[in-house]
C-alpha cells in the first residue's frame, strides 16, 4: 500500500515539514513552527501514530521537549523536561544543555520515551513524553566520569539510543566522545561495546571507551546487526560478536569513510547508505572536494556505489548531519537527507537519483520520517 510520507525538518531556526503524493514526485513545504528556536528532532510514536516528540532548544527558556497529539498541528511543552538531578555536596554539577534525541521505547511499552542530551545523559519517560526522570543506572554509573572523556567541538553528546524489538530491556547508546555502551536490564547496567572501533586520536587505540561514534543504528527485522558511522570509520557488528569490523575499508580511498549519518534499508539487512565527508587534516566537514555523493552498500559492507545523479557536480560545500538523512518503509524506499547549507535532497529510487524538494531553509539538524 502507498503512503504519503511527510518529512520533519528540523533546523536552526525552527521546523519545517513536506508532503508528498503517493508516488513522492512533488512536495509541499509547510511551517515554520517554533521559528528562531533551535530544533533537534522530532520523532514520529508508530505506536500511536497522531503522537509527535520534538526536541528544541528555546531561546531564554533553554532545553525542552515538547508533544503534538494531532500530527504536529500544534505543541505543547512537556510538564517536567529532562533534569539532571540535584548533585549531592562534593559532586559535579550537572544541568542539560540541548536535548538533541529521541526514541521511542519497545512497541510494547506503549508510552514509553528516551531521550539523549547534551552534556551526556540518559533520561525516559513512561507517560508518553509528559515527564521525564533520570536513567540514574548510566547517569550516576561510577564508570561514566571515565567513559565520558571530553566533548567533541560541538559538545558531548548522548545519541543513537535504540531497544531490541525482542527485548524491552536490551539498550544500545552512542555517546561522543565515548563510545557504544550496551545494557541487557532496562538501563540499571552498561557496559562498552567498542571493540575493533578505531581510534586514531587516543594514544591507547585500543581502549575500551574513548570512541567518537558519530551514528549507530540497528535494523528492525534483524536487530542483531548494527552499523556505526564513527570518527575513525564506518563498521557493522554481527551479534552476538563484540567486535565491530570496518566495512569502510571497501570504500573508495580518495573518499574515505568519515561522515555523520548511517541509514538503513527498512527491508534488507545489507543495504545501507551513508554520505561522506571530507575528514582529513583540518576535518573541514565538508563533501569531498565538492562534490556531493551518497555511497550504498547492498552486500553488508563488502563494496560501495556512488549515487550523485542530480547532486551537484561541483562547488557544493556542504555536508549532512548525523540525524539528518533518512529513508521511508515503501517497498522500494525513498531516501532523503537535509544539508548543513539549508537543503533536503529526495529519491524515490533508492537513491538512483536525486531531486532538490526544499531549499533555503536555516542549517538542517535532523530529517525524520512520519506516516
């Protein structure tokens, strides 16, 4: 059955959305909602389809969330956002600076939220995104001081949380800097999963924490495969392995395999796309030379295609964000990402080819998609 998917565009300087018809050929942009606020994500509630999260920064009022139940027609501010609690005498403390993700918890903890701020922090809300309370089993961790080194130029950052469709208590979360933490008890333990991750910056490159993962994602019908697209590489885990390995050793040298999104094919395991970035040196986070190209894999990692058909062919300064690409769950998915220059870029081919459906818009933070 054809759906006509709408995209949540999250920016700068407030949200945007497109719809398209059923065949994604034309779309129609609306908004903006919540101008000159900072907007990081807004997740659609497939358990309950009406139900919209967003995650914004607020001019004067600073971090918060904010709930749609009438699919984002209006918003209303969450009762109590995401806290850090009270630090005890002698401790550090903590206050959240942007909340910059969103999950859904498992399908069936209906209400059920995570959210991931920055600095790194874990928090949930079991009354469908009305209050929020701490996760205290990774917050308060006695490693987290440690697994938390330092943030990257824009911060430090709690992202790429994901549950296990089988298993309500099986956790992932990416931090940067930090790495892939797992708990297999609904948050009251973690430990680190980074093992075979790269990291060229540590003079100990082969320490259990300390990873930059940039995005982590897991897919649905086989959620014991997860890809990472991380300072250091690109790689895919088959559980229940703990090593990671670097399928960005197949991509092309004079590319690399540095970005920030990874996003996956909602029907094949071994179909995955990701938009690199020039990485080298001065990390410029830009297109490579220019000249804008999404990569696809449809054998695990093992070889890589450019698709740029449409994409500029040249002076294209951009790059893409790590929430800022996405694809639909048609038959033959549409793939979308939105650019750092104020673009969203669309294929209904799988990424054979590229069409501009928005332009101008303030920098682009993250692209979702909602039924």
């Amino acid at each position: 059955m054809l759906t006509m998917p709408t995209l949540w565009i999250s920016t700068r300087k407030g949200v945007f959305h497109l719809s398209s018809d059923t065949k994604r050929k034309t779309w129609k942009l609306s908004g903006p909602q919540m101008l000159g606020h900072i907007i990081h994500h807004v997740v659609q509630d497939l358990r309950d389809p009406k139900t919209l999260l967003m995650a914004a920064k607020t001019g004067h009022l600073g971090p918060t969330i904010y709930r749609s139940t009438n699919r984002g027609k209006t918003w209303k501010e969450a009762k109590q956002p995401p806290a850090f609690r009270k630090a005890n005498e002698g401790e550090e403390s903590r206050a959240v600076q942007r909340v910059i993700w969103l999950t859904p918890g498992h399908a069936k903890e209906k209400g059920t939220w995570y959210a991931g701020t920055s600095p790194a922090g874990l928090f949930q809300s079991k009354d469908a995104g009305e209050t929020w309370v701490p996760v205290a089993g990774f917050n308060d961790h006695p490693m987290r001081s440690k697994w938390v080194q330092f943030g990257t130029p824009d911060g430090e950052f709690l992202h790429s949380i994901m549950t296990d469709p089988r298993d309500a208590n099986h956790l992932y979360i990416g931090i940067s800097i930090g790495g892939v933490f797992e708990s297999l008890d609904g948050g009251n333990s973690w430990l680190p999963l980074n093992q075979g991750v790269a990291m060229d910056y540590a003079p100990d490159s082969t320490a259990e924490f300390g990873h930059d993962p940039h995005c982590v994602v897991m897919h649905p019908l086989k959620p014991d495969r997860l890809y990472q697209q991380n300072h250091c590489g690109l790689y895919r885990i088959d559980r229940p392995s703990n090593m990671w390995e670097r399928i960005g050793k197949s991509m092309p040298k004079k590319i690399g395999d540095i970005g920030f999104p990874v996003v996956l094919h909602p029907h094949d395991a071994d179909t995955a796309w990701v938009f690199p970035m020039d990485g080298t040196r001065v990390w410029p986070r830009t297109a490579v030379n220019g000249k804008p190209a999404v990569y696809r894999t449809q054998n695990a990692g093992k070889s890589w295609q450019r698709l740029d058909k449409g994409l500029p062919a040249s002076q294209a300064w951009l790059t893409v964000l790590r929430q800022a690409m996405c694809a639909d769950t048609q038959l033959r998915p549409g793939v979308y990402f939105g650019t750092t220059s104020g673009e969203v870029w669309g294929s209904n081919n799988e990424g054979e080819a590229w069409k501009c459906i928005a332009q101008r818009l303030p920098e682009i933070y993250a692209v979702t998609v909602a039924d």
